[in-house]
C-alpha cells in the first residue's frame, strides 16, 4: 500500500540529549533534563513561550513515583500556561503525538522530549510489570530472559548465530567511538552469557538520560535550521502481547509501519534503530530490508546507550541530526517498545537536495 | 524517484493550511460506558475495558475491523500494578497490527486522551479511531498509590481531600460563599445520578439534610461532598465527515478542544481559580465562537471531585464572575432543570474511575447535543463543554461538542 | 556542594486482580491439575487461553482441554533466577507448545542436565506445584519427558499416552480472582536541591532557592524554577517563622498513608514562611483545632528525629492580615 502524504510538511530541526551515564544520581529528573530542553531550544533560538505544543514521554515505574512527570514539568517553565501532553511511552509516541497537532495546523513548533532514570532500580525487574499480569507477571521473566527467547528462536531459524551476534555488539560499540553521548563505546568485551543465549555484551547499558526535539512545519521549519529533517512519513504499530502467539524471528508491526511511512519506496542511506539487544537488529534488518548500503546505528545506537523511554526518540534524533549535518539524505529511525518488539514505530526523515 | 522530493518542497511553502487541506471535522458517532461500581470483581482489566469499547462499537453500529486506531488513557500505573498496560490490552481493544497510544496527564487524562484521539481524525491520518479511558480501582488501593513511601519527602499528611480542602476554604473566604453550598452541589449530583444508569453511587432517598448530617472528613468537606473510588471505563467512536455520515444516530461535532498545563506548584499560583483553566477555556471559546459561555453553552460537564469545585470552576470557566460562581448554585441555575445544567450525569461525586472521570465528561457532553442522555437529557442541548482537570490543579483539557457540525 | 542523599524505596502491594470466565477456568484448572485452552473461531487452540482473539479480536470462550506434555519451542537459559521466578536454581525459560494448542504457553524448565541437555523440541511436561491455589504458579515448573512415539503425542485426541480427564471448564469453587504480590526496590535519590534543603533541616535551618529570572524564593527548592524552567542556585534561609495562609481538618485517618500515627482530629496546613514565595505544608500543634485560622503566625517545633518539623505552633504574635497573605494562598 502506497504510503499517503501527510496533510502538513513537518521537518524534526533540532535535537539535543544528555550524556547518557550509568547513574545521575546526583540529579534529580528535572536536574538532569533541564539543560537538555535549554540546548535543545537554544539551537532553535526558541523560547518556551514560542513554543506551540509540548509533549514528553516517561513512565512512573522506571522513578517508582507515580505522576513522576509532573515535576520534570518544571524544567520547561510552562509559564504562562503550555499547550501540553504526554504518554507514558517512549518519547518517539510523544513525537507522534505532536506531529499530529501540527498536522492539524493548531500549532506550528513543537517540544518533544522524554527522559528515563534506569539507576533507581532494577530496571530487568521492573520491565516484568508490563506482562500480563495473570499469567505472565507472576513469573517475573525479566526482559534479558524474554530477549533471549527470541534471540534461540532466531538461531534455531538459521537467522544468526552467536558470532554474529557478537559481531552485532561490536560494531554497535566501535560506530558510537564517535558519539560522545553514548555510554558504551569501543571494545567491550562479548562477556559471560547473561541469559543464554545472549551474553552481556549483546545487552544494551543501564543507565539514565535524557533527549528533547524540536518540530517544525513548513518555512518555520526552514527559518530554524539550515537543513530541516522532513518526516516523509511516520507510522506505530502494535502486535499481539502473548510471546507464545507470535512469530518472534519476524516484525511484522515494524514492516506494517515502515511500509506505511513509505520506507520502501526509495533506497534508505542510513537507519536508526531501536534494537536493546543485538538479535533484535537481526529482526529488524531482515523485516526492513536493509541492506549493506545502508549505514545501520551510527550512532551506537541502543547497544551504546539505553536510557529507556528516551532511546526511541533518540533515534529519530540522531537520524535528524545525521540528515541536519549533510551525512544523509534519507534515513528510517525506529523506536520500539513491549517484550520482543511488541509495538514498534518508523519515522522516514529526507533531506532537501544538496 | 525524485517527484517525491520535489512534492516535499512544493508542500512545505507555507505554514498555515490553506482551507482546501484544512482540518477535518471530528464527529462523536458511538459512546459506550460500564455501569460504574466499586469493585467489578466479574471481569479482568481487559473484560472492564472491552465492556465500553464494544458497546460504543455498537452505538456507532461499527465492528472493529472499522477502527483504524486506538488511543487509551489512565491515570498512574501503579495503580492496578501494570506497567504501561496498553501492551497487554492491545488484543482486547482490536489494536493487534493498528497504531495504539496511551496518554498520562493525570486526572485531565481522559479529557486529554479524547483529544489526542480527535487530533488523529483532524490530522487527516485516520478516518476512524477508538478512545477509551479507564481505571480499575479494585485492583489496589488509590491511596498507596498516591502515598508510596518516598524517602525524604514530607509525608502526605491529610489524603487527597486534604490537598483540596485547604483550597476550598481560600474559595469561601475570597467570596464569602456561604457554608451551605458544597452540600447544594452535592444533593443535586446525587439526585442526577439517579437518572443515570451507569453512575456508580445510586443513593435513593438522598436529601439535603443527610448530606449536610455527613461527617465532616477534612473540615470544610463533608463524606457526601466527596467522589467515590469506581472501577470503570467509558469508550467513543471518533470519526470525519465521511464516517459521521454513515452514523446511525445523530453525531456529536467537535466545535473546539484545548488542553492546558502549568507547573505544579509555583510562586503566584492560584490553586482556586489556575490560570491554565482560563487559558484552556478562553481557546476553546475562541475555536467554537463563543461570545459568552454563559449564554451560549447549554450545559456543562465539569470536573468535579469535591463539591465545592462547581462554584469554583463556574468562575475559573467564564460561567461567573469572579466571587459570583457559588451564587449559580445557590440559586437552582446549574440543577437539570436550571438554566445552565452542571453535571447532568451525576458527575465525579457520583462516579469516579479516576483515570476515566474526564472522557466520562466529554462523553456525556457528547451525549447530550446528541440527544441521548436518556432520563438526563437536557431538552434543547446544542453546545455543552466537557471539562477534565488533574494534577494539583495544573493541567487542564476541554472539548466544546455541538449538535450541528462546525460552520469554518 | 552538597553530597546527595540516597535511600531505599520499597514499593509493593498484594494487588487483587479479578479474573473474568476464561482465565478464571484456566486457573481453576491448573489448580485441579487440568490444562485448559481456548478454541478460536476458526479453531485454532490458544493455551494459555485468552479472552479475545489476537488476530480476529472476537471474543472466545469455548474451552478444550489440552494435554500436560508438550514441546518446547524456544528456550533460554537462565544460570542465575532471580527474585519471584519459578525456580531458585538454574533453569530453562521456556515456550511450550503443549499436546493439541497451536500457541505457546512461557514458563519454566527444570532441566537437571543443564543448558546442554535443553534444545528447541525438547518434550516436557507440567510437573504441578505441591500446593495449588489457581495460579499460573500452580504449574511449579516443566521438566523434560521421555515419550516413546512423539509423533502420535502430537494430537492427543487420538489416543497418546497423555492423559486427558475430559474436562468441560466447569469446576466446584471456580477461583474468581488472584492475589498478585509484587514487589520493587529502587534506590531514591532526591537530587541536588532537595539534598541540600534536607541537610539544611538537620540543622534546623531552611534554606530556599531563589531564581535568578524571576528572583523568587523557593522553598523547598525543587532544583528548577518551575516558571521560568532555569536552574536555581542561589540559596536563601527563610523562615523559621510563618503565617498559616489556609488550611483543613483533618478528621479521619486514611489507610495508607503516613498519618496514622497522629491522632484527629488534627490542622493540614498551608504555611508561607517569611522570606518564602510559595507555602508549604504542616501540621499545626500547640492550639485547640477549632482555633487556628487562616492568618496565625506560626513556627516550626523541630523534631527528635531530625528531618522535616515535627509541627508548627503559634509564636503568640497577632494574626497576619489577610492583604499580607492573600498572593501566597
């Protein structure tokens, strides 16, 4: 199905994200993602107050508080009054929730940003809440466990096997030697197996962080940034939860999505994705169709630096970013969420011709 | 290969939208509630959300191969102890392979979730989307939930009615209300409540004495003055103008929506009449060409939790001068059969599934231009506001619905 | 600076989940010892069953019977269980393809011979818990099953060696609902603003933040100027004294929360320190309840413990008038 256009032109013209670090807990969450939102809105030279619609995602079990975002609200200085909302989701569904306010045209600009504290606890354990809480929860099956299924169901497929997979790692670290953000750079060691098959080098950081974009329609978009990130198109969506009714070598959620932000209808030169654990790109190369031509996780991606509920709209960050500074033309950035790739979004950004 | 390219350039020449790719208008075609109870001990968080879900397909007359999206709210995880639970409710909600959103912000969520949903038709990227709200109460205990044990902090030393109570008596002492008015609101809630079947607290019987006879709980509030703890979930069939034309009942259209946010607590905050309020209303006035609310809105579904917020909201909305909002109530002027109804269903004092308390609002806003309200039918209702607040008092969402569909 | 604090923050609660028809039957099954499925509409077996259809949305209920014995259809293994998994030493997680369900049900393997005696197609069977209540529990865990002819075990309908009781769903005492414990520990950290207001309380000082924007104090200080959304700094004693802008009775103790030991009735207060810009909140002692008003100067009594004011009490001076106040409230 072909890809339909959006109603608005909506380009991501700034990003910024904290340097991603095992533990801040020196900060509190405000502490750590003010200066995120001030970088960000400095690159812009925005203000707050110019600032059409806000929107942030977060969630209240990696803090242990509930309504833990109300107080990150104080480091945006929504005074007076913001048009404001967020999802208690990674902050790649907070985008797409402003990109649809500015598709309706009630706003022009929009702040994105999203933050997540993984030091407080454990961040395994706390990830086994999301389950089903009749049959699954009470097993506590942490999210290293649950990948590693789907990483033995990969191998069993003929998809990858643990060199690979290790291969997978390190190039993830060696790319993010470039990334002063990422937390994991270089060599890192394969390491002892954490839940086999996987071992902790195919297992992304645990750590905190933080990561604000700006939006922008039209000329505005051209006003703010030298070279804007044009959202082509952008697409979510979600499968079944049950791990035993899903074919967990396949995505079929992320091929739907891609398909409909139309990520199969030119060649892609780079792609951002949201794969925690190093058989996860294995799933997602094969459902995107990538292939060597296209530059996978620059960045490190999240094998270099996890901060959950930010790491998606990190991608779709450093895919701007990478189109902003001339090093791509056309890039996907995807962002998942949910055990094994339950729910998964595609963003594809496209510069203007050089 | 590069038409593409060049459409992007072409497209992105301005930043209004010319009237031809302009907004499309959002219609309300299907509503479906739970009839609200304490504990729904019958059904798991699925059956609970399904329950709504389904019977606003069928009031649309929709199956849900129809719905394109689905956007879900509630108030904090913690509360039934799931994590993001929209990952576990996808197959329940028909959103296995669609794109599925869940929004938190706080006790505005199920006004905001709505919102969200409406964006989604308006946008253009969907021609039909499925919202839904929800909380299950039973599951645990509201208060823990709101109280865990977080070092350093200064206990929560009165629950939540002592963190609006104080605010009530600032309310009565910058107005001079008399005392009698919270139990005015309540008595009234409480009787509307009884012409909705899905209202959680049915008290036949209620008279104004045994309300005023309730225990004072955080003096200025009385029990009776105060919302009970539901499990519950209400659900709306969004569409465009194609889908409404297919409605088999009449549509509600959205004539404005908003939402405002500010922070929680800050130097110069009016917790009894917040800025966001005004601000939230004043844009949805402007969207929908209302001059004066208090002449043109029929009837309104606010926010209620504590009685003494209709008097409150009344002035912070534009229904009442600053100072005068208690005298609307004092004087019969927001009963069923006033001149402007305030919580036609009985409203948060009588029903309260925390998470889903604002789309209730919008709902049952939705259901009275459409004529649907049943025993609670406000006879005539053209325009009614559905208003949701939450947070301390710091974020706001708002939709104007109307009979006939918006004129620009 | 200030060096954070840090404390341990336990959050946990036995949550009371309802179960509706299906998965009511299911539980009470594996309590029984039966493992039931779910047949879809176009007759595919879920196990475990579901209330919807994944892939059609409809909702099911027709319930068949399924054997204990299965086959594993992906694993993992995991040398070091963690708090609340099925098992406490080293074990496989599993999906289990049980004997006549076309899904996978995940739960544990105990598989003495280690992670090399466990591969994809591995047949195992439910070995059930000692003492069943209706929980996904009930199962303690799969263990691995030597079955002579695998390929007839494949439809249990058709005679295998799994043992089928020919049960309908229906059962004595159905189990309605499940008590589901659960537990996280998180380690808080309030920061550096917060850590240096709490340190200054220890010495019974309170020590605001002023904003260097708007320049104004904030107690306690949250690190930001929520207003402005600029970091503040630049530290202020404020108080001891204060006047109580507004306030509740407080009447009832609320379960849950930390007033349980203060008797009621009792005075929540809203207090605005002088120097503050914003009040706070208190307690309000040392006065019958029915004589505080909004205006009453007051001042904190410190407690043995350290930490936040136990209460504040009247200082004797004359009320503060209500122009004085009136922005604060």
């Amino acid at each position: 199905m072909p890809a339909p256009r959006p109603l608005r032109d909506i380009a991501v013209v700034a990003f910024a994200q904290t340097d991603h670090r095992r533990t801040s807990d020196d900060l509190s969450e405000v502490e750590m993602l003010m200066p995120v939102l001030h970088r960000v809105l400095a690159r812009t030279g925005l203000k707050t107050g110019d600032i059409g619609f806000t929107c942030s995602g977060s969630t209240d079990y990696l803090a242990g508080r509930a309504f833990s975002f109300t107080m990150a609200l104080d480091g945006v200085g929504a005074w007076p009054p913001i048009s404001e909302s967020h999802v208690e989701m990674d902050g790649a569904w907070a985008l797409y929730e402003a990109w649809t306010k500015l598709l309706t045209g009630d706003a022009d600009t929009a702040l994105v940003y999203a933050y997540g504290k993984s030091s407080p606890g454990s961040v395994r354990d706390v990830l086994t809440r999301q389950l089903d809480p009749y049959y699954v929860a009470p097993l506590w099956p942490d999210s290293i466990a649950l990948a590693a299924l789907q990483a033995q169901a990969l191998i069993d497929a003929g998809d990858t096997d643990e060199p690979a997979l290790a291969a997978v790692a390190s190039r993830s670290r060696a790319s993010a030697t470039d990334n002063p953000h990422a937390q994991l750079r270089g060599s890192v060691p394969r390491g002892d197996y954490a839940v086999r098959p996987l071992r902790t080098g195919d297992c992304p950081p645990i750590g905190d962080g933080a990561a604000a974009v700006i939006l922008a329609a039209g000329d505005r978009a051209r006003d703010l940034c030298e070279r804007p990130a044009w959202i082509r198109g952008i697409d979510h969506r979600i499968e079944a939860h049950g791990l035993g009714v899903r074919d967990l070598t396949d995505s079929p959620s992320t091929r739907l999505a891609a398909e409909r932000a139309g990520a199969f209808e030119r060649p892609l030169d780079t792609a951002e994705l949201h794969a925690p654990f190093s058989s996860q790109e294995v799933v997602l190369r094969k459902t995107l169709r990538l292939d060597d031509g296209v530059d996978v996780n620059p960045s490190g991606g999240a094998l270099a630096a996890n901060p959950v509920m930010a790491a998606g709209l990190i991608r779709i960050g450093e895919a701007a970013a990478r189109i902003g500074r001339g090093a791509s033309d056309r890039a996907l950035a995807h962002a998942t969420s949910g055990p094994c790739l339950q729910q998964n979004l595609v963003a594809v950004l496209e510069g203007d011709p050089r | 290969m590069s038409d593409t390219k060049s459409n992007a350039l072409s497209n992105a020449s301005g930043n209004a939208l010319s009237s031809a790719t302009g907004k499309e208008p959002v219609a309300v075609v299907g509503i479906g509630q739970t009839k609200h109870v304490a504990a729904r001990r019958d059904v798991s968080i699925a059956g609970l959300v399904r329950e709504a879900a389904q019977r606003a397909l069928a009031d649309a007359e929709l199956t849900w191969a129809d719905i394109d999206a689905v956007v879900i709210g509630k108030a904090p995880d913690f509360f039934e102890g799931v994590m993001m639970p929209e990952l576990y409710l996808a197959d329940a909600l028909g959103a296995v392979g669609k794109p599925m959103l869940r929004v938190h912000t706080a006790g505005s969520v199920g006004g905001s979730t709505a919102l969200v949903a409406t964006n989604l038709v308006a946008g253009r990227v969907h021609g039909t989307v499925l919202t839904l709200a929800y909380e299950k109460q039973s599951e645990s205990n509201a208060m823990w939930g709101l109280s865990l044990p977080i070092p350093f902090q200064q206990p929560l030393l009165a629950g939540a009615g002592g963190f609006f109570a104080p605010h009530v008596r600032a309310y009565m002492r910058r107005t001079g209300a008399p005392d009698t008015v919270g139990s005015l609101v309540a008595y009234k809630d409480r009787r509307n409540a009884l012409k909705n079947p899905y209202a959680h607290l049915h008290e036949h019987g209620i008279t104004l004495e045994k309300v005023q006879a309730s225990p004072m709980l955080w003096d200025p509030i009385r029990y009776s003055e105060t919302c009970p703890s539901s499990d519950g979930a209400c659900a709306m069939v969004l569409t465009d103008r194609a889908g409404a034309a297919r409605s088999p009942r009449p549509p509600a259209w959205l004539h404005g929506g908003a939402m405002r946010s500010e922070p929680t607590l800050f130097a110069g905050k009016d917790f009894v009449s917040p800025r966001a309020g005004k601000d939230c209303a004043a844009d949805v006035y402007r969207q929908a060409g209302i001059a004066d609310p208090r002449r043109d809105i029929d009837a309104v579904e606010m926010y209620v939790p504590f009685s003494w917020y209709e008097p409150m909201w009344l002035e912070n909305l534009g229904f009442a001068d600053e100072g005068e909002g208690w005298k609307l109530t004092e004087s019969g002027v927001t009963e069923l059969d006033g001149d402007l109804p305030v919580n036609m269903s009985g409203g948060v004092l009588s029903t309260n599934p925390i998470g889903a308390s604002g789309m209730i609002r919008f709902a049952e806003a939705a259901l009275q231009v459409r004529g649907q309200a049943g025993e609670h039918q406000v006879d005539g209702a053209r325009r009614v506001l559905g208003h949701a607040y939450g947070g301390g008092s710091q974020f706001f969402s708002m939709w104007l619905v109307g009979a006939a569909p918006p004129t620009s | 600076m200030t060096e954070v604090l840090k404390a341990p923050l336990v959050v946990e609660f036995p949550f009371t989940r309802s179960l509706g028809p299906v998965q009511s039957a299911f539980l009470t099954g594996l309590r029984e010892r039966v493992v039931l499925g779910v047949r879809t509409g176009d007759g595919r077996v879920l196990v475990p069953p579901v209330e919807y259809d994944p892939v059609t949305s409809e909702e099911i209920g027709e319930l068949v019977e399924v054997a204990p014995t299965g086959t594993v259809t992906t694993w993992a293994w995991n040398h070091e269980p963690r708090r609340g998994q099925p098992l406490d030493t080293p074990f496989a997680w599993v999906l289990v393809r049980l004997d006549g369900a076309d899904t996978a049900l995940l739960h544990a393997l105990d598989a003495p011979g280690g992670p090399d005696s466990v591969r994809t197609g591995t047949r195992v069977r439910v070995r059930w818990a000692e003492d069943r209540s209706g929980a996904i529990t009930d199962i303690a865990c799969f263990e691995p099953y030597e079955s002579p002819n695998p390929h007839e075990l494949r439809d249990p309908y058709s005679g295998g060696a799994a043992a089928l009781v020919g049960s309908d769903g229906r059962f004595e005492d159905p189990v309605t609902g499940i008590v589901a414990p659960a537990r996280l520990d998180y380690t808080y950290s309030p920061g550096r603003a917060q850590s240096a207001y709490i340190r200054s309380l220890a010495d019974r000082r309170v020590v605001g933040e002023r904003c260097p924007s708007c320049r104004k104090v904030y107690v306690p200080p949250r690190g930001a100027c929520p207003t402005c959304g600029v970091a503040t700094s630049e530290q202020v004693e404020v108080g001891p004294r204060g006047t109580v802008t507004t306030y509740c009775i407080v009447n009832i103790k609320a379960t849950h929360t930390a007033n349980l030991d203060i008797e009621v009735p009792y005075v929540y207060a809203h207090i605005a320190l002088d120097g503050a810009d914003l009040a706070l909140h208190g307690r309000i002692g040392g006065i019958p309840y029915d004589q505080v008003r909004m205006g009453l100067r007051v001042e904190p009594v410190w407690s043995e413990a350290g930490g936040h004011p136990d209460h504040y009490r009247p200082t004797g001076e004359p009320d503060a008038d209500y122009e004085t106040y009136k922005e604060l409230l």
